[in-house]
C-alpha cells in the first residue's frame, strides 16, 4: 500500500505544467472556479446520495473524477472513478463506503491544493 504521502494525493508535475501553459493569473482564476465547482458538485452529491440517485451520482462522480485529475489531485480521481463504477451498479454498500471515504479524501485534497498555490 503506498504511503499517505502528499506525492500520493497530488501529481505536481500537472500542476506545474498547467501553471506553465496557462500563467500564473489563469491558473489561479481557474484554480478558484474548479474550488466553485467542487462545492457546487459535493452538495449535489449529497442530495444525489440521499435520495439513492445512482445515476445522478455516477454522472457527478465521472465529472469529478476527470476535473480533478486536470489539476493533479490523483486520489479524489481515484475515489470518485471508484463511485462511478459502484454507481454505475446500484451497488450500495460500496457506494456508501466509497461516498464517505470520498468527503475526507476531497477535503484534504483541497487542502494540498491550495497549500500548492
């Protein structure tokens, strides 16, 4: 099992390249629309969770999974493809235990994020 190390949660040759084809400015501006985004996204998975929407989940953890790798964050990527295949098979048990480790890991994960500016 590979260490719980911030090289394991953020691939910073991503973010560097994205800094370095986009400039610092951009970077930063799309930096806070993609924070946005992942607000916006983690309360429409929660509505979706409650209600069981497992195709609103499968289509939000996709979402998640491809936006967050844009900006390095490799284990939200991870976690959320993990959703949308457990998603994709109505399967609950695994949905709720991906769903759970899936809030402490977009936490953090915001966290390194930012700590990278």
């Amino acid at each position: 099992m590979a260490k719980d190390t911030k090289e394991a949660w953020l691939d910073k040759e991503a973010i560097n390249n994205l800094k370095t084809t986009l400039g610092e400015e951009v970077y930063k501006d799309l930096l806070k629309e993609f924070f946005s985004y992942c607000e916006e996204s983690f309360h429409s998975l929660n509505i979706s969770y409650l209600d069981k929407d497992f195709i609103s989940i499968e289509d939000i953890a996709h979402n998640l999974k491809s936006n967050s790798l844009v900006y390095g964050l490799e284990k939200l990527s991870k976690e959320a493809k993990a959703l949308e295949l457990y998603s994709s098979k109505q399967d609950i048990a695994k949905v709720t235990e991906v769903y759970n480790n899936l809030k402490g890991i977009y936490k953090k994960s915001l966290e390194l994020l930012k700590a990278n500016e």
